[in-house]
C-alpha cells in the first residue's frame, strides 16, 4: 500500500495517511470524523518507521486519556472498556482538531493527492525570472577617429551586429559621418524583401521562429510587408553585401588575368590565372563567406589560404607572409586571414588573387567590389 509521496495506515476507526510533506489523521467517530494535520519535515526511508510511531503514539493517547488518573490497568482496556475509552478521547478531542461529514473525507484525500503530487512534479519546479530586454534600436552618428571597434564596445554589442545591421562592406573601417542603426541586442537588422519570410529567415540564420516573431512582437508571421525592418536576434552575417570583397585595401593591378610574360623568363609565355595586386605586408581578407580548405606551403605560391564558398566557389591567396587562420576554420566576408608577403616565387611583394567557380578559374576584376 505504499508508494512514493503517499501511504495509508488503517485499524479499526482511526486512519492515518502519510503525504510527503504532512501526516493526515482520521478518525470515524459517533459524533463525526475528526481530522488532524502534522507537517512533517524529514521524509524518505524512515517514512514507515515514522507513520507507525505516529500512529502507535496517537492510538495509546486516544486510548490513555479516555481512562481516569489512577485507573490505568490492563483489565480496565479490555472488551468494552475499549469502546468507552474511545468515546471518551472522542468527546475531548483537541481544539484545533476539526470536524467533518465523512461525506467530506474522500474528496480531502483526493485533495491531498492531488497537492502532493504537483509538489512532486517538475512543472512546479523553480525556474529564475527571464528579464528580457525589449527591443530598441538606436542611431548613431560616426565621429572622426571611431572604429567598429570602439563603437560596438559603446553599445555593449559584437562588430558583427553593427555591420550585418549596416551593410558595411569592411569589419576594420567605417566613414566618419555615417549614420548607423545598432540594436540593444546581439543580432542583425533586416528589412524584408520581396519572396522573403519570417520562416525562410530563421531557416537561413538557424534561428527559432518564434524567437524571431516573439522580438519584434509579431503576432502573424504571414502579416509582414515588403520594407518591414526585422530584428533577427543572435544572428551573424555571412557576406557583408553581395559579392566580393577585394582582398586588400589597394585597388592596383600590377598584373591582370590571362596572357603573360612568364616574370623569370621573359622568352616564354603563360597564362595568368589570377590577378596580382600590389600590397605590400597589409592585412589580407577573406573576399567572402566561407571555409579555410587549405592553409600552408604551396611550392612557387609560397605561403597559401583556400577558401570554400557557397554556390561552388574558390577563392585562393597567394605569396603571404603570414598565415592566421587554420584548414577548417569558418570565416566572415572581410575577416582578416593573413597578411601579404613575397614568399616562393615572387619578384616583390603583392597578394596574388584568384577565384574559380564550379572548377574553371574567372577573372577576379569582374567579380571584386
């Protein structure tokens, strides 16, 4: 008859149930049924052994105090002396013990139950408060001498939600000047588009739906128009815009794609896959979004980055001094990777450039903005 969390003792009239937090008595009088609570505050093994002390306990006092002072013997306990003993701890049952119909019992046990096992549950389990911060996006003004830097560190969010929130085409520069939108927030700002939805976004950012419609307070996640501004919250950008990025700050061809001079023996000639651009020890980017495949020596290309990018393209880095980042590694469009140098076989310094789509190299020049 016992399980976890409750129990029930039964001899003759008196009833004793053991929750797990309280003991309940019971007792079927004449008059009516008298029902006395006991919180109990150590459970578990001992919770037999603590039922049947109670019920012991309570069962001589009902029978000792029924009987006069100085009567106390065990022939006065006998036969109907019991039933009279009873009758009489009936009739000087405790104040605070209150009465109830035995109508009322069942529905007080179920009660009880009902208690003790929500007590018991995880639904009723402690959980902290969630102080969401609601959604406020400001706009900032860019003083002479501010970086992303500087700035994301003044609203306390990452260079990423600036620039996925801005369009900005560099993690490093921004122009003094400008006005950007920056959310209180970690994420990225996003104004709707044509054959866009609230589904498709958290699909593409591996965000939550209701992540998404609970931000902004959207009710309907079919009800937004076309320009509506989205906040999708702990979003990164992929690409800082469409396209690629040139690598370098410099924007000089030193030599272009197609047709050379081979540089080391001018009686030959060679076909240029890349482009070179002149740069000299600066920071090299990653053109776009995508994943290092290739990091280390490449013979004649001297020290060399591959990047994976979605949709079948290559980007490749060529004759750098340094390399900083790893073969595996994730990297955002703009995100410095190495640094320009004159490593294998190189008559200078400079960044040699090169993309291929789907296998087939292209000339970066018509790709690069």
């Amino acid at each position: 008859m016992f399980k976890r969390g409750f129990a029930t003792y039964k001899i003759k009239n008196l009833t004793v149930n053991i929750f797990t937090h309280e003991v309940v008595f019971i007792y079927v009088g004449k008059k009516g049924t008298y029902i006395k609570n006991i919180q109990k505050r150590r459970i578990g093994l001992y919770t037999r052994i603590f039922a049947m002390c109670i019920f012991i306990g309570i069962t001589f006092f009902l029978i000792f105090t029924a009987v006069p002072s100085g009567e106390a013997s065990t022939d006065k306990l006998a036969g109907d002396n019991l039933s009279q003993a009873i009758a009489a701890a009936e009739n000087e049952a405790d104040e605070n013990i209150k009465i109830y119909s035995s109508n009322d019992v069942n529905n007080i046990l179920e009660d009880e139950k009902l208690k003790n096992d929500l007590l018991l549950s995880s639904k009723t389990d402690y959980s902290a408060p969630v102080n969401e911060t609601p959604l406020k996006i400001i706009t900032h003004k860019v003083k002479p001498n501010e970086s992303l830097g500087s700035i994301a560190r003044k609203y306390g969010v990452s260079i990423d939600t600036i620039c996925g929130s801005n369009n900005l085409r560099s993690y490093d520069y921004v122009e003094p000047g400008a006005t950007l939108r920056i959310p209180n927030k970690d994420g990225i700002l996003y104004n709707m588009k044509e054959g866009t939805n609230i589904v498709n976004l958290a699909s593409k950012y591996k965000i939550p739906v209701e992540k998404i419609l609970a931000v902004n307070n959207i009710k309907n996640p079919d009800f937004v128009s076309v320009g509506e501004l989205i906040f999708i919250p702990d979003a990164k950008p992929f690409n800082l815009f469409d396209g690629f990025l040139w690598p370098v700050s410099s924007r000089k061809i030193n030599c272009g794609f197609g047709w050379r001079r081979n540089p080391f023996n001018s009686e030959y000639m060679e076909f240029h896959r890349g482009i070179d651009i002149a740069a000299r020890y600066e920071a090299v980017k990653a053109t776009k979004y995508g994943q290092v495949t290739y990091a280390g020596w490449m013979s004649g290309y001297g020290n060399a980055i591959i990047i994976a990018h979605p949709g079948g393209w290559k980007s490749l880095y060529g004759h750098l001094s340094r390399i900083m980042v790893s073969e595996g590694q994730y990297v955002k469009q703009g995100q410095i990777i190495a640094k320009s140098g004159n490593t294998g076989r190189s008559t200078g310094p400079h960044l040699h450039f090169e993309l291929i789509s789907g296998g087939n190299h292209t000339n970066p020049r018509k790709y690069l903005k």
